[in-house]
C-alpha cells in the first residue's frame, strides 16, 4: 500500500510519518527510523509513531515481538530542533508533550522489544534503547545525553540512569555531555551486547526470537518486577522543563550553532554544544 507524504494518523502498518518504515518478517515487525537527510532526527510524529508501533505489535496476533532500528550510520540522535520536514504538523515545541514520547509504552508491552543500535544514539534515541527490553548494539555505536546543553531537566534519564549505572557516571554523563563508545556503554552496564556492526542485523533477530519463546504470563511479571525497580520519575518537572526559558534558549542556540547564553562568556565556544 502506497502513502502519500501528507500528514495522516497512523493506521494499520503506517506508522503516520514517511520518516518511520514498518514491514513484517516472519513472526516480527520491525521499525525503522529512516530519515538520513536529518541523520534519523525525531520529529514528534516520529516518537508517536514509535509508541504506536509497539502497541500495534502488541494487537497483532501474528506478529510476536519488534525490532527497532535506524539507517546508515545513525540509530537516532533524539529530537529534531532544526525543523520537522514534512511532519511540521507537528512541531517540536507544544506537540513533544510526555504523552507523545514512547518511553513508558515500551517499558509496558506485553511483547519483547529489541533495539538493534546501528550507529550515533543520543537524547531520545538512547532513551528508546534504555526502555527497549534488549539493546544489541553495533561496535560502532557512540551514546551521549545532551539534553543539559538544551536547557531540558531530563528526570526520567536522571533516574533511570541512576538505577542503571549508579548516580556518580549519572553525572558524569549528564553534567559533561560526554560520549561513550560502545564498549564503555557495555562495561558502565547501560546496553546488554555489543557486536561486530555487518552482524547487527541477524543477532538482533536471533535475541528477538529468543526473548519471543519465554512464557508470556511469566515473562510479563519479570518485567514488572524489574519495571518497579527501574522507579518512577518527575514527570511534573520535566513537563514543565519543556517550556521553560531555558530549553527555549537551549533551541535558539542549537539552531544557531552557538553556546547558550548561560554560559560563562569566558567558556563559550564556537558551534554547538
């Protein structure tokens, strides 16, 4: 079935966005983010259409796990500050409120979830990866959160990451921005696999259809349990973080490839943080 690039919601196997691909094989669906002229950027129809994905996979009676993956070099370097493309229906301000993002849908579903990181995965990107229930990731892959540069109070990586790495490399990756290669993200606890990048694809399979086999029933109380560990997050503060002047800033100067202006003028630099 042919879609036009006319915004429309999702329905069926169209995930509402040129940008994202959905096709079956076999027992899976697999998502792809494709939108290379952006490096895979995520506009707000993208996230929804993340998030839609997952709970159709989970509707789907012959489908029995997804698999999320990005194009070329580029898993997703989180959400598009530069303009949505097409999706400009959606723009990235009002529309990116908590409800369109995928991160608790994916913590959620009653089916297994695999993300197959093929290359640069910051911000949302690797938020997606984290509440995946397995991220199998490509020797290539580098991970950062930017999201402090941007003005954005991110509570749900201050608490997560903390559960999953301890509070001292929280900071260190949330206060610096820092980027960890592939085998850091393995060794700090943050991905499950790394693998040689031309194996990416078929390992990834191979993990999907193994979680697939577990016992549904059981397999859904383990993730609750691990879930419940994982905790909640503030996200009042956040929400209100979205529209605060900081994060308005944070976007004039990611757009205008300069330092935001609560920057000590002695330690701005030229381009983008």
């Amino acid at each position: 079935m042919t879609h036009s690039d006319s915004p429309r919601p999702p329905e069926g196997d169209w995930l509402g966005t040129p940008f994202l691909t959905f096709t079956r094989e076999g027992a899976f669906g697999v998502c792809t983010l494709d939108r290379p002229e952006a490096r895979n950027a995520m506009t707000p129809a993208m996230y929804f259409g993340i998030k839609y994905a997952v709970n159709h996979v989970g509707a789907d009676p012959d489908l029995a796990g997804l698999l999320i993956t990005g194009t070329g070099d580029v898993f997703a370097p989180g959400g598009d500050m530069g303009g949505g493309g097409v999706d400009n229906w959606l723009t990235f301000g009002a529309a990116l409120g908590m409800d369109a993002l995928p991160f608790d849908t994916l913590r959620q579903s009653a089916k297994p979830v695999v993300a197959a990181v093929n290359g640069l995965c910051q911000g949302g990107g690797l938020q997606i990866a984290l509440c995946a229930d397995m991220a199998v990731v490509s020797d290539r892959a580098t991970f950062r959160v930017p999201e402090l540069y941007r003005g954005i109070a991110d509570t749900y990586y201050s608490q997560m990451l903390a559960r999953l790495i301890g509070p001292v490399r929280t900071r260190d990756l949330m206060f610096t921005g820092r980027t960890l290669t592939a085998d850091e993200a393995l060794d700090w606890g943050m991905i499950a696999r790394v693998v040689p990048h031309d194996d990416l694809a078929e390992t990834a399979r191979d993990i999907l259809a193994q979680c697939c086999r577990t016992a549904p029933v059981a397999r859904s109380v383990v993730k609750s349990s691990i879930d419940n560990y994982l905790g909640l997050y503030d996200r009042i503060g956040m929400q209100r973080s979205l529209g605060s002047p900081e994060s308005i800033e944070g976007f004039m100067a990611f757009k205008e490839r300069r330092s935001p202006d609560w920057v000590h003028p002695d330690l701005r630099i030229d381009g983008r943080l």
